[in-house]
C-alpha cells in the first residue's frame, strides 16, 4: 500500500507549516472589541464580607484593531453615592484571560445600602460602564463549600465550557489529519529491506526504496516521539519554543516581524491535536487494515490507481471501523482541555482557578469546574453512543 | 466491446507477427511466493472470443495464473500480452505501471468471494469505476448500469446494498461491475465456490449468456458441466504446469496422463464437485 509519495510529503509538511502559522493569525484577527466588564465587587452575600475600603472590577479586555486597548487609570472613574471619587487610588492588572482595575484609598463607606457606579476609558477611547447597588447582609467568613461562591461565579466558569469544546473540536479535526497521514505513512513500508533485495538485487532500487520510506520513518518518528512523552510538556514545548522561535527568526529575517506568536489557544489546539494523532494514527492504521485485502484487489482490477482506490473504496469503510474509537478519545479530548489551564487558556479550569485565587476558596469553584466536566461527556458520550448504535444498525443491516 | 487503441509499454513491440484474432498471450511465466514455484514457465495463448476454463487440484496454480494476467500477483518472470498492450513482467518503473494498468483496464475480474463495496448501493458499485477511472458522465454511467443489471437479471436490486442480497445475486453484480468498464476479457476466479448449490445455477446462466454473446473469457473452475457445455478449451493445470489441454470432449473423455486420469475421476466421482476439501464440499450439482 504505497499511499505517500515523498514529494507529497514534502508538500505536506509545507502545508502543515503554514496552517500552524495562520492558525494563531485567524485567532487574534479582530477589529475593536471594547471591555467588557465581567462582575464588580462588593457584590450581595460576598463570603469574606466587605470591608469598606476596595471596589475591584473584572473585565474582559479591550481591542483595538485587533491589539490589546489598555484601560487607562486616570481616564476612569468611580462614583459612591453618587459622589465621584476621582483621587481613589486605581490598581490595574490586564491579561489575556481576566483583567482587573482595583479602586481603593477612598474614605470607609457605612454598611447599608449603597450605589455604586465605575467607567472604564481605554486608550483608544472606548468604555464600559456598570452600574450596581450594594447592601451588606453582615455575613462574613469562609467555608469549605461556598455555595454563595458557587452559584455567584458559575456563570464565570462555565463560560470556560465554550471554548473547552472550540478547543477539542479544532483539536479533533487536526488530530484525525495528522492520524491519516500518520497512518498512511506507517502503511507505506509494503516490505523489509531484506525482502526487497531479494526481489530486485538491486543497489539503485534500494536507493529508490530508502527514499520511498521516507513517509514511514517520518511517521514512526512522529508516533514515537509524541506518545512517548507527557501531553503536558509537549504543551508547554509549544507555548513556549514556537514564540522563541519567531523571535530567531527575527533576528535573521525582517520579514518574520509580520509573523504573530501564536495565541496560547492556537498553541494548545496545535499541542493537543500533535499529541492525539499520534494515538490517532495507530487507531486509523488498524482501521485501514481491518478492510480486507479483497477490497484493494476488486478496486485495482476495475482500473482504480492506489490513491483512488484509497479515497472511494478504503476509507470509507476504515472510518466506519474507527468512528467509535474516535468518539472515545473526543470524550477524553473534553477532559484533556484542561491541561491548557498551565498555559493560561481561559477554559474551565484556569477559570476555576482564578476564582479559587481570589477568594482563597478553592474547593467551591473547583467543584463548579468538576461538574461542568461531567456534565460535557455525559452529553458527548450519550450522542457516541447513539452515533455507534446507528453504526451498528447500519453493520447487521449490511 | 470498444476496440481500444493498440499500445505497447516497456517492451519491444512483438518480433513474430501475432496470430490473427489472438487477445491474450502469456509467455514462459513465472511466479514465486518466496522459495515456493507456483508458475512455472506458462505458455498461453488464447483467441478473441475463446472460453478457457482452467482445471487442477488446489495449489496447482490456476487461481494465480488468472491473477498474474491482470497483475494483482506480480509474476518474476515471463510476457504478458492482452489485446494490443504487452508487459515483460519483472520490470518495474513508470512505463511498467502504465503497462499494467492498461492490462488492467482491458480485463474484468469476477473473484470467488464477490468483492463488492459493501458502503455503495448495487448501482454505486457498477456505475464507480466508469465515473471515476473512465470519466463516463454520471448519467451514461447509470444507463449503462441499469441495461447491465438487467443483462444479470437484478433490475429489481438496483437500489439494494450488497448485504441485503444472496450470494448469487451478490455475484451477478460482481459481474454486472466488471461488464461496465467494457472489457475485452473476463477472468473469472472460482465464481461458484462461495455459492450455495441453488444458487449457482443463476450465475452460471449469466456466464453462458456471455460466452454466447462472444466475451473472450478464462474460468477458473470446478463446474465440469459448464466446462463441457461452454468451453471451447479446458485445460488441467498441475504443480504450476499445464498438465494437458484440448476440447473438454477430449479432455474429459481420453485423458493421457495418469495424473489428469486420477483428478478427472475425482471430480466425477465427486459429481462435480470441487477437490478441495474446504466448505464446498457439497457443492454442487452439475448444470
């Protein structure tokens, strides 16, 4: 079965290069997009009460043709009670996964009923406003299930969910290109060295068959190096060696400065879906074989070439063989997002974190996040089973 | 059939002039899995509308002549020709594929386990290779398939998937799948011996009917009465070796060698039925 010719590997691997360049280009092309603001403190029943002394609002932040639009502190304002409160002292921190703008130094305010309001202002000009009324209910403290916590931030987490599934979904898709390749490279030894001198006796065509290999070794290579070695650090290879590599290619050629870092979503789809072709690969290879010889025969003796009778006849009765397995490591893809938290993706997790951070609760949202997590492959897993149902209606139908 | 244009690939093109209506000439063939002799220098020639059928105990090599003759074995040694493209086997390189493929186009196979797509319905099947190796336009391509099915009497079938047909009707796809490319030769391997005995009789009344219609065709079989009744030549196969040819009256009636004496009374006693021992013992009564 010689499916993979070197050129076309070649071309590939151009392909290939070039995909996972664009990938983080789609992600951070955007226009304006202004800050949102996600939540502001104090809020009803805060588990550590309020002390008077600190507004904190979260929001997520702002661009401004497709760059990150910093919130500007002195442009920004706080009003209690309707009084404004232009000298409070303003705190901002800005990430890619949450931002903040902390108020504080402004006299204590009494506990009751109290209004609030805040104006962010970017750099650019663009603002968000939230307006909000506060009354303390004297609760305070801290406890190992919050469920206060839980029910205030879930709407914070579970917007982690979204893009745990755009994660998996895109990894999935790349995984199962990486796995057919893989598995047609693995597939295009048809024999040994040793048998193809004994067929040929030839140096020259052991020259042409070396070359031939090229796929397979490349796709051993590949199998071997990333299902030998922990998902998470291929993750942080990724996130951290690709950004480093721009920056070389940099230093040599001025044309690289047009070349974005990736995203730490595109990083982590392209590390998730290298890590799961590999496994993909084996699963598609076993697929591909599963379709018996016959097939290949009745297709070549109706005039089909190799690579015709692999599109029409072959793969389609491979995919059926592997769709259930394929569904199992979709499932455990959903599961797997989660490592991406290490490389600050705000997907369930890292979201869950960032909750437990701040309130130094980490039980309550980690709880949220476990549910979540549930609650996804319990969906995913009931359509795989009726997807493999239907599989094998359609198999005893046949 | 389509006369198609003559072409001669990775070979010289044939020093002694061809005899007249010749359409398959197979030259000192050899084949070898491994260290084991399974062709052993074949000399074969068969005429444009002859009906070869090809006799012999299991293993004696008749399954891997037929595949030989569209390469899906590759033979180490020897010539192959069928209609105007002549291949020397044991080359290799572009010119070689060519070849190949060209022979391939010229010839339709029928396998004894049928081969059908199982994921195409009756009509997918025919219609597949014609659409996507000829580039007939898809709607010539159901016509054809449609006078095709009916040619195999599955009109009916049209619409079905291999799965929900019989192993006869199953087969008479195959067949009806391999008439579509318009070849100039049908191989067929074994095509009975999968079958249940009712149902034979079905496929080989469709084979009769193209022998009839002057299809060149090579059996490779155990059904002595449709040897007898079709065949223009049948020819005993033994140990990679053709033990004896002629008329199958001939044949069947004065064997010379002792070893075609001991496989013809086999067969006989057996009522036609295969001489391999595997599930087709009780195969078959003779049409």
């Amino acid at each position: 079965m010689k499916y993979l010719k070197p050129s076309g590997v070649a071309l590939l691997l151009l392909a290939a290069t070039v995909l996972c360049m664009a990938l983080p280009a789609l992600a951070t092309a955007a226009g304006d997009v202004p800050p949102s603001i996600v939540y502001a403190a104090p809020y009803k029943d805060m588990p550590a009460g309020w002390g008077g002394q600190t507004v904190i609002v979260t929001f997520k932040p702002a661009l401004h043709a497709g760059k990150l639009d910093s919130v500007v502190p002195g442009k920004s304002n706080l009003w209690i009670n309707g009084k404004e409160y232009p000298k409070a002292v303003k705190a901002l921190s800005e990430a890619s996964y949450g931002s903040s703008l902390q108020f504080s130094g402004f006299p204590a305010v009494p506990q009751g009923e109290t209004r609030f309001r805040v104006v962010l202002v970017t750099a650019s000009g663009q603002s968000a406003s939230k307006a909000w009324v506060f009354a303390s209910t004297g609760k305070s403290g801290v406890s190992l299930i919050d469920f206060g916590l839980m029910r205030e931030w879930f709407g914070f987490i579970v917007k982690g969910a979204p893009i745990a599934i755009y994660v998996a979904v895109g990894s999935s898709v790349l995984a199962i290109v990486f796995g057919l390749l893989g598995a047609l490279g693995r597939l295009s030894k048809t024999m040994s060295y040793r048998e193809a001198w004994k067929k040929y006796h030839s140096w020259r065509y052991m020259g042409e068959y070396s070359l031939r290999l090229v796929p397979y070794w490349l796709a051993t290579l590949y199998t071997s190096l990333f299902r030998g070695t922990p998902l998470l650090l291929q993750i942080y290879v990724v996130y951290y060696a690709v950004p480093a590599f721009i920056d070389l290619m940099r230093t040599h050629w001025a044309l690289w400065n047009h070349v974005p870092y990736p995203s730490a979503i595109a990083s982590g789809i392209v590390a998730l879906s290298l890590n799961y072709g590999g496994y993909v690969t084996e699963v598609f290879r076993g697929g591909i074989l599963a379709v018996p010889r016959g097939q290949h025969e009745a297709a070549w003796a109706l005039g089909m070439k190799n690579r015709l009778a692999l599109r029409r006849v072959v793969l389609p009765q491979a995919f059926r063989v592997v769709t259930p397995t394929l569904g199992n490591y979709f499932i455990s893809m959903i599961k797997d997002t989660s490592l991406l938290s290490v490389i600050a993706v705000p997907e369930i997790l890292k979201r869950a974190q960032l909750v437990g951070g701040r309130f130094g609760n980490f039980m309550s949202p980690l709880l949220v996040a476990a549910a979540i997590y549930w609650v996804l492959t319990i969906f995913f897993s009931f359509w795989q089973m009726k997807l493999e149902r239907r599989l094998e209606r359609d198999r005893k139908a046949n | 059939m389509t006369a198609k244009p003559t072409e001669t690939a990775a070979a010289p093109s044939g020093s002694q002039a061809p005899s007249s209506d010749e359409l398959v000439k197979v030259e000192r063939l050899h084949k070898a899995f491994g260290d084991h002799q399974v062709l052993k220098g074949i000399d074969l020639e068969v005429r444009s509308g002859e009906v070869v059928v090809l006799l012999g105990p299991s293993g004696s090599g008749k399954s891997t002549l037929l595949r030989c003759i569209n390469f899906l074995e590759e033979p180490q040694k020897g010539l192959i020709k069928v209609g105007g493209t002549e291949v020397i086997c044991g080359s290799r390189g572009r010119d070689y594929r060519k070849a190949v493929m060209a022979v391939r186009m010229r010839c339709g196979m029928v396998f004894q386990d049928f081969n059908l797509y199982p994921h195409m319905s009756v009509t997918e099947n025919v219609i597949e290779s014609p659409i996507h190796v000829a580039g007939v336009p898809r709607r010539v391509a159901r016509e054809k398939a449609a006078a095709l099915l009916e040619q195999v009497g599955l009109s009916d079938r049209a619409n079905y998937f291999p799965s929900q047909l019989s192993g006869g009707q199953k087969q008479r796809v195959a067949i009806a799948r391999a008439l579509a490319m318009e070849p100039e030769l049908m191989l067929f391997d074994e095509p009975t011996s999968a079958l249940d005995p009712e149902l034979i009789g079905d496929v080989l009344m469709v084979m009769k009917d193209l022998a009839a219609s002057g299809m060149t065709m090579i059996v490779v079989t155990h059904e002595m009465g449709f040897a007898r009744d079709v065949a223009d030549r049948a020819i005993l196969m033994d140990d990679g070796v053709f033990l004896e040819q002629g008329t199958p009256e001939q044949l069947f009636g004065s064997p010379q060698h002792e070893r075609s004496k001991t496989f013809l009374r086999h067969i006989i006693k057996d009522n036609g039925s295969a001489p391999e021992p595997v599930t087709r013992d009780d195969e078959g009564r003779v049409v």
